[in-house]
C-alpha cells in the first residue's frame, strides 16, 4: 500500500508541470482569440477571416507577446517543479535507502524526542527483540512499555545523555520483553541536537548479547568448575609445554610431593622423575606425538627422598591451528595399591603352590555342578587338562564313569550342596589309567554375606592304600585266629592220630600173626590167607592216612624244598579218592609232559590243592549234579613258571559272591567257614606266586594258581 501511495504521489508530481505548460498554452492562445474577437466585434476593424488572415503589426506583435509571455511562464513554472520534484525524489530515494539500512541493522536502534522521550523511529530490529510492533512502540515512552523500575533506568540513563550531551556506552543492561523474557543488552546512547545546539533527539543502537552473556557466564561457571576439581583432585596434575617445562600444576602435587609450587612451577617434568622413568618419558614422546595420548607407569621422587609409584596419563592438546603445544599429565599414585598388588600376587603363587601341590583333589563349582577350576593332582588322576575340564559338568568327568549310580550320586551331593548342606561320602572312581580307586569325597558350599550358597568347593582323598591296609589287617587278623584254630587241630589231630595209631599197628601185628598161623594149616579155609592180606593191606592205608591227616593238620617246619607238582596233586588225589568215589564224582588228572619243579612247603601247597578240590566236590554235590566231573591242569609256562588250574562243571560262583571270594569269612555254603580261600591265597602269595578266579567261565568254576619254578635238580623227593 506505502508503494501504491508513493507511485501515486510520483505521478501527481509528475503531471503537475505538465498541465501548467498547457495551461499557459490554452492562456495565451485564448487571449488570441479574444483580442481577436474584440476587434471584430466590438470595435468593427474588419471581418473576422480578415483580422485573423490580415492583423495589423500592432495587434500581431501584441498577440505573439501575450502568446510568449504565457509560454515563457508556463515553462519557468514547468522546470521550477521539475527540479523541486527531482529534489523530493531525492529525497524520498534517501529516505528509503536510510530505511533500509536501519531495518536491516541486526541490531535495535530507536530515537526518543528529546521532551518526553517518546519513541519516534524503530526498526525491525527492535519490534523483534522488545517484542511489540511498531505501531505499539511509536509515540509512547519507557513507562508504557516496561516494568517502573527498568523504566526509572532506561529514563535516567536518556537524561543523562541529553544533559552531558555525550555518547554514553551501557556494556550490560537487562530489559523485560514482551515475549521473550529477559533479555541482555549492550547499549549505546547519541545526543542528536538541533541548528541551535540543543538536544532534539536521543539515538540509541542496542545488541542483544544474552546468549553471549549466558555463554560467558556458563564459561565462567565452567572455569571455575575446572578450577575447583584441578585443585580438589586426588592425583598429580601438570599442564605441560612442548619443552616439558610446567606450566601449572594442581594443590595436590604441592600437599604430597613436599615441594612448594615456585619449586614445581616452570621445572622440567623430568627433574622430578627416576632416571629409567625420564627414559620412559623420552621413549613415549614421540608416540604422544603421534597419537595424541599414551598410558605408563613412573616412579616420581618427592622432596624428601620418598619415591611414588605413579600411573601416568598423557594427553596432547592442539592449538588453534592443530598443533601440540600443550601436555596434560595425571598422574595417579599407585604405591600402596602395587604393593597390595604384589602382596596379591604373592599370596596367589603361596595358594597355587599349595592347592596344586596337595595330595588331595580340590576344585570348584558353581552352585550349577560347573568346573569352574581344579587342582592339578586332581589333573593328574584325571589324566587330563585343565581344558578337558573347566566348563564341564562335574558328573561328565571321567572320574564318575564306572556307573550310572555314581554319577546320580555325586548330582544328588550337589544339589544338597546348593542348597547350604556339607556332603560326605566315599565313591569309588575311574583313574586315568583306568584303575579304580577309592576316595573320601566331601562337597562344601561357600556362602555370601547373606548365607546363601555361591561356589561349592569338593575335595576327595584318596584312601585305597589305607582301606587295603584296613583289608589286609583285618584279613591278617582272621587269618592269624584261623592259624591259632588249625594249630590247635594240629595238636587234636596229632594226638588222635598217635591214639589210633596203636590199634592199627596192633591190627597190622595181628594180621600178620594170623596170615603166618593160616600158612602153618595144612588146609586152611579158601581165601583167607587172601582175606588177612587184604586186611593188613587196609591197615597199612588206615596207617598212611592217619600219618598224613596228621602231618596235614600240623604246622609244618617252614622249610621249603623241591617238589615236582606233577608227583604231588597225584598224591593229593589219591587222599581224595575215598570221597570221590562215594559222591560218584569223576577227577581227570592232566599233569604236565615235564617235571614242573617248584621250591614249595608241600604241606602248605597240599592244603591249597586240597582245597580247590573240596570246594569243587563240595558244589558239585550241593547243587545234586550226578555227572560230577572236575579237571586238574598242570602246565610250565613260558617264563618257568608252573600253572595249575582246577575246572568243575558245578554250579558256578554266584555273582554277589565273586567281588569277595577271598576274603575271610565269606562263604557260599551254608555249612562253611569262608576262610579257605582268603588262607589259600595267603600260602601262594607267601611263595610269590598269585591265585586267581575266572570270573567269566561258563558251566562251573575256575581258579587257578601260579608258583614261579625253579631249575631241575635236586627234586627234593
């Protein structure tokens, strides 16, 4: 609309000289024409046509003067306009021009009268900052517009303008504005006076620095911030130039290190380091260089001589133009934790030393049964690594593979142990080599400040060489009774033996006195020289068996000779001849093809013979088989040992029965002492040799024995 106007108001000048030219014009040539007419008319000098073709000089000259005249006046008016209208252009352009720049300065700039101090000029500036529009502000003062106490400075400070007639520069002021709250200004106050020198107008130019201010402020707030933490710091801080000169360092640096700060302040960094630590410095520099920060440890030397280990931090800050000039050090004193970090590590080795070196197996679970870390005697049973074993299951282990049951029990140990409860209890597990072993195992949980259960700790001790010892001594003991009870047969045996020994040599003299009597009758009864030799013949066997029952039952005189086996278990046989043949059970004697030689207490080798042998017959009648039949093998092997093994088609061992066949007081017959096996062992392993049950024969039993043979010679018998 302001151009609408402003275009209308160009055109009025414009027209304006146009029409004085014309009206000068019309002037002139209508004063013509009524001189003309005049003269025609009024004073009758002649026709028209005439005095408008024939004028006399005078008229002519008079009417061309006139006609000039008008035109000389019209065009003076007509460039008198035009050069006050060209002013007004002039002057409007710079009216405008001047808008312009104003409206565009980013700034506010506003002029009050000097006699109210009303606003008489804004630009945009100022309507954007205040937050009023220009027809809000125009004509009104400070008390219009803002709070009384703001209005009181912003009027006192224009007063003071206009009276001093000075520029007055305000660096900061605060103004309450419409929509954008407070704002911060930095302000600048002209006097403009009139032709006469007095004050006729105040111009003011304000800039909105609140953001800067608010920069400024939190900058200030963040220096001191920074200020306070470098000083409140619990580590040694130096800001540092490109020479390793100290330019700055923090209080705790002069509280800690005993120098005072002229002392630290423009130093070397270096002079307060050891030597190998200034090396350190000079090593790093340039990858600090290069990276902009490194990490290392120093030894820095305090005042007095002490001497702190330090881990240092180093920092690069570049310049304006991207250059290091400028080194953050901090440095954090680490002594007392380097030596809790050695006492650490010291007490780590004593503990692996100890855990690794025990004879006992120890490890630890979580409360889940997961290895978390085991021993390496436990690694050693295992014949596995630590790999093979952290991270796994317990129960996975090799070492609870003998059973399924095994491996339920130690996962029920476990749970319980989970759960807060300390388990005990002895397992037999699988060794490396594949040997069983017997173990005192325990699992104990560790529980957290509030007592619940967080790792379970088992341990196992191995007592298979004392659980034998424990066997072994007991065995020993029943087998000392069984000696002590068989020494007392002994005796019995011995005694009855001597007893029956009269009647029988009685038998055998009245045998013989009778067989003598029959030869001197000239015709004795038929066969009774037959019948009394048959009868001194039973006597003599009744006389070999008493003898050997007797010298059976003895203790025997502990010395050893060489026996041919062969010429034994023939003679062991013939005992039992009399019982095989009234059970109908049927012995194959198998002897070697050579003398199998063995240096042997033959009493004692009888006895273990013997022994097998009962045992067979005894089965075999017990389970009522009428086809009996027992093999007796004697063979050499290769290393001259001598091998005897003792086969029967009886019932068998019954499984429950074959983990303890020798040991004492076990037995398969309801009737039986269950010693003799366990003494029977005990004979052949006194003469090196070992005994031994297949527990895999089918039909009937097996066992057998092996003595280590001597060379031929001297059979001793």
């Amino acid at each position: 609309m302001a151009r609408s106007v402003q275009h209308k108001n160009n055109h009025n000048h414009r027209s304006v000289p146009r029409t004085l030219l014309w009206l000068g014009l019309i002037f002139g040539a209508g004063f013509y024409v009524v001189d003309l007419l005049v003269d025609v008319y009024v004073f009758r000098y002649g026709g028209l046509v005439d005095e408008l073709l024939h004028p006399s000089v005078h008229e002519l000259w008079m009417r061309l003067s006139v006609l000039c005249i008008s035109v000389f006046f019209s065009s003076f008016a007509y460039l008198q306009l035009k050069r006050e209208h060209q002013s007004a252009e002039r002057v409007q352009t710079a009216e405008r021009f001047l808008n312009s720049v104003v409206d565009n300065i980013p700034d506010m700039v506003f002029i009050k009268d000097a006699q109210e101090l009303r606003f008489v000029r804004i630009n945009t500036a100022a309507e954007r900052i205040l937050g009023f529009s220009r027809k809000e502000l125009l004509g009104r003062s400070d008390y219009d517009l803002f709070p009384e106490m703001q209005a009181d400075f912003f009027t006192g400070k224009d007063r003071e303008v206009l009276q001093s007639g000075k520029v007055l520069a305000i660096p900061e002021e605060e103004i309450r504005t419409k929509e954008h709250g407070t704002r911060i200004l930095r302000t600048k106050k002209v006097p403009i006076s009139d032709a006469d020198g007095q004050p006729a107008y105040l111009l003011g130019i304000a800039e909105d620095i609140t953001d800067t201010w608010k920069a400024r402020q939190e900058l200030q707030n963040t220096e001191t911030r920074f200020q306070t933490l470098f000083n409140s710091a619990a580590e040694f801080i130096f800001v540092i130039d490109a020479d390793g000169r100290i330019q700055l360092t923090n209080h705790h640096v002069i509280e800690h290190s005993g120098y005072a700060e002229n002392e630290v302040v423009g130093s070397n960094i270096k002079k307060f380091l050891t030597v190998e630590s200034q090396q350190i410095c000079d090593s790093n520099f340039p990858e600090l260089l290069e990276t902009g920060s490194i990490r290392t440890d120093v030894d820095f030397v305090c005042k007095d001589g002490r001497i702190l280990s330090m881990e240092c931090s180093a920092t690069a800050v570049p310049d304006g133009s991207g250059d290091f000039t400028t080194f953050l050090f901090i440095q954090r004193d680490v002594t007392e934790r380097a030596r809790a970090s050695a006492a650490l590590a010291d007490s780590e080795r004593r503990f692996r030393a100890i855990f690794n070196s025990t004879f006992q197996l120890i490890g630890l679970l979580d409360v889940d049964g997961t290895v978390l870390e085991v021993n390496q005697t436990a690694l050693s049973v295992a014949g596995l690594g630590q790999a093979d074993i952290v991270g796994r299951p317990f129960w996975e282990i090799i070492w609870w593979g003998l059973s399924s049951k095994a491996r339920e029990r130690v996962k029920t140990a476990i749970r319980d142990a989970a759960a807060g409860k300390p388990v005990r209890y002895e397992e037999e597990i699988v060794v490396g080599d594949g040997s069983v072993r017997t173990f005192d195992f325990t699992l104990k949980p560790v529980l957290d400040e509030q007592g619940n259960p967080v790792l379970i700790i088992p341990e196992g001790r191995d007592i298979t060489d004392s659980r034998l010892a424990e066997e072994d001594a007991r065995r020993n003991l029943q087998e000392a009774a069984h000696v002590m009870r068989l020494g007392t047969m002994g005796e019995l045996a011995t005694t009855i033996a001597h007893e029956l020994n009269q009647p029988l040599t009685a038998l055998v003299s009245y045998c013989g006195t009778a067989r003598a009597i029959t030869q001197e009758i000239i015709s004795p009864p038929d066969r009774l020289g037959e019948l009394l030799e048959l009868a001194m013949e039973q006597a003599h066997r009744a006389a070999d068996i008493i003898r050997h029952f007797r010298e059976f039952g003895c203790k025997g005189n502990n010395r050893r000779q060489h026996v041919n086996l062969n010429h034994l278990l023939e003679k062991v046989v013939g005992l039992l001849r009399g019982e095989l043949r009234n059970t109908g059970i049927n012995v194959d004697l198998h002897p070697a093809e050579v003398d199998c030689l063995v240096k042997v207490d033959d009493i004692q080798i009888e006895q273990v013979i013997m022994n097998l042998l009962r045992n067979s017959i005894d089965a075999i009648v017990q389970c009522g088989r009428e086809d009996g039949h027992i093999d007796v093998y004697l063979r050499l092997l290769p290393d001259k040992a001598v091998e005897v093994t003792v086969i029967d088609n009886g019932p068998g061992v019954a499984p429950e029965m074959q983990d303890h066949l020798f040991e004492p007081f076990h037995s398969g017959r309801a009737n039986g002492m269950g010693v003799g096996l366990s003494i029977s062992r005990s004979i052949i392993e006194s003469h090196g040799g070992k005994m031994w049950f297949n527990r895999y024969q089918q039909g009937g039993a097996q066992f057998g024995m092996v003595l280590p043979g001597c060379e031929a010679g001297d059979e001793g018998q």
